[in-house]
C-alpha cells in the first residue's frame, strides 16, 4: 500500500524566524558594508529615499561581494532614482483604494476576495506598489478579523480567499488560526491563497508550528511566492518549499520584470529552471506596477515580449510565466500581448 510522505520537521532551531527578523539590517551603510560595498556611498539617495530599508542577512549572504549590480542588492538597495517623478506612476498603482470592500478587504476579481492581513514585510523591495499603501487603516487581522470574515460570511459568491500584505507571513501563526477558524462555517470558500515573500528571504518562518497549521486546514491551499532571480533560491529556500509542499500547498512562483535585475532571458531562463527545480511552478511575470519611485525599474512592453519569445524558445511551456500587467478597474490580469495589438 502507498501512503503519504508525513511532513518533514525541523530540528530546533538555534535562533527562531522572529529573532532572524528583528536582527534585518536596516542601515543602507550596514547594508553596504557586508556586501564589500563601503566603498562606495556614492550608490545611496543624498537623503532621505521615503521608503525604509529592511532585509534579512540570511538575504544579504546570497548577494555577490562587490558587486554594486548584484541583482538581489538591487531589488533592496535605496537609490537616488526613487526620487525622481515620473509620468504615469502613482501612489495607487493598482487601485486598491477603490476595490475596498471592508476593514482590509479588497475586492477586485469575481469569485474572490483579497485580504490586507498584514503591513509588516521581512524585506521592503524597492519597486513594491504598496510602498505607499495606508496599512495604519487597513489590516484585516485588526480586531481579530471581524469585519474580513464578515464580509465573506455576506458574499456567498466568494469561493477563494488571497491572504497578502505586507506579508500575511509575518503574522504569528496563531494570528493565523484565529483567522482560518473563522472560516470554518464558511462552505462556500474552497480555497484559501497565501502570497508571501517570507519562504525566500527567511526561509526560517516554515517551522513546525506553520506546517501543522497548514496540513490541517481542510480547503485547497495554494502559496504564491514571489522570487525575482535564480540566486535568492539556496538549499534553505529549498528545504521550506518541500515543507510547504508536503503540507498539501500548491507552490507558484510571481516575479517582476526588472530592469538591471533579470531583464534578459539567460536570467529569466535561469529563474525558472531553479524555481521548478524547488519544486514551483513558474505563474506571473508582472510587468511593473507603476508605483511612485520604482520607475527606474521599468522595462518597456516591446522589450518584455522579445523576452517572452525567448524563453519560449528555450523552456517547455510548463515553465514559461504568463507575461501580464494590472490595471486599475480591470477584471483580471491583463496579457502584455494584448498592448501591442
């Protein structure tokens, strides 16, 4: 008889996911300092870039030493550009402000509803369209998620529940049950997606106590994780990915499109053989949500679709990412393709 694989365990750990939180570098001349980047202050804003640096070091130990376009130094380091206005961009990038629909409940796509469960993230990517986000207002654990299980409890037409942020990870996980608790008498919802970042830059935050929450929940469970380059996968990010599978998770992968950090196909190609080979599936390849002071990243439609063509022309189609916009209003992720029609 065949029967299930049980759910790898961690040994102890001698430092938990929190501390390794709490001890991010959050100092750019920190930062630079354990990359072999002192040197050069020169790659820092003159002041204040409006948006704060955090990144774990576990993080910071996958970047190349002296290597000032290291491509996951890039995605966290502030720069001088985040300054710069540009047309088109905005603090709203997607609309979220207007598909409010309760205390941290968006809902923009039929059949399911977005919950703000945190505003908390391990690492503040640069080009992050809620860098400018109001989560003081809108977090959906608040008052131990009333008014978001309310408005599931009302819309019966609700069959997916998207915990996002921030990072819904970042949550202690009996934050966490508090909330699947109350979805309990919810038939309706079948499905309950995770969108966190936490898996790669802290793998640490998958311990025992997640994945036994995680096994037991009785809905389909789907984690989107969110990985820009084939370096931020390492044996650790590996380990967690087999945790999450083993606990019964469907594992994609959402990237962006990055100028200077994987905007060419050798990089993408490389992205999406290491992220299958972790055993997740290659899902979105975003193209930049036009958020105020990440225009620097921006790659233009007609270069994203060479790239495209590209890397349908090296991978199977398993593994090629759907290359797609969001924009505010729309019922769904938009094709690229349909951009230049």
């Amino acid at each position: 008889m065949i029967t299930a694989s049980p759910t790898p365990r961690l040994s102890p750990p001698t430092v938990g996911w929190r501390e390794l939180w709490r001890d991010a570098i959050t100092d750019a001349g920190e930062l630079l300092a354990a990359v072999g980047l002192a040197h050069r202050p020169d790659l820092l804003p003159p002041g204040d870039a409006g948006f704060p640096l955090r990144v774990p070091r576990g993080f910071v130990a996958r970047m190349r030493q002296g290597d000032a376009a290291d491509p996951l130094l890039l995605q966290v380091l502030p720069r001088a550009q985040e300054a710069a206005t540009a047309d088109g961009f905005s603090v709203d990038a997607v609309g979220d402000m207007a598909s409010r629909a309760g205390h941290g409940v968006l809902h923009k796509y039929d059949g399911r509803a977005l919950l703000i469960a945190s505003g908390s993230c391990a690492v503040n990517c640069r080009y992050c369209f809620r860098r400018h986000f109001p989560y003081g207002e809108e977090i959906a654990a608040a008052a131990q998620w009333r008014e978001a299980l309310a408005h599931l409890h009302a819309d019966h037409s609700i069959r997916e529940v998207i915990l996002s942020g921030g990072d819904p990870l970042s949550l202690a996980t009996h934050k966490l049950e508090e909330f699947t608790r109350g979805l309990a008498d919810l038939p309706h919802v079948i499905r309950l997606r995770i969108h966190t970042r936490l898996p790669i830059v802290l793998p640490e935050r998958v311990d025992d106590a997640f994945v036994d929450w995680l096994s037991a929940l009785p809905v389909q469970k789907v984690v989107v994780l969110h990985a820009n380059h084939a370096n931020e996968f390492d044996d650790a990010v590996d380990a967690a990915c087999a945790r999450l599978r083993a606990a019964g998770a469907t594992l994609l992968n959402q990237s962006v499109l990055l100028r200077g950090v994987n905007d060419d196909v050798d990089a993408l190609t490389a992205l999406c053989e290491r992220s299958f080979a972790a055993g997740v599936l290659p899902y979105y390849l975003h193209q930049l949500d036009k958020v105020q002071g990440a225009a620097h990243f921006e790659v233009e439609d007609d270069r994203a679709l060479e790239l495209l063509e590209g890397l349908r022309g090296r991978l199977p189609g398993y593994l090629v990412p759907r290359l797609v916009r969001e924009l505010p209003g729309d019922p769904s992720k938009r094709p690229i393709a349909d951009f230049a029609r």
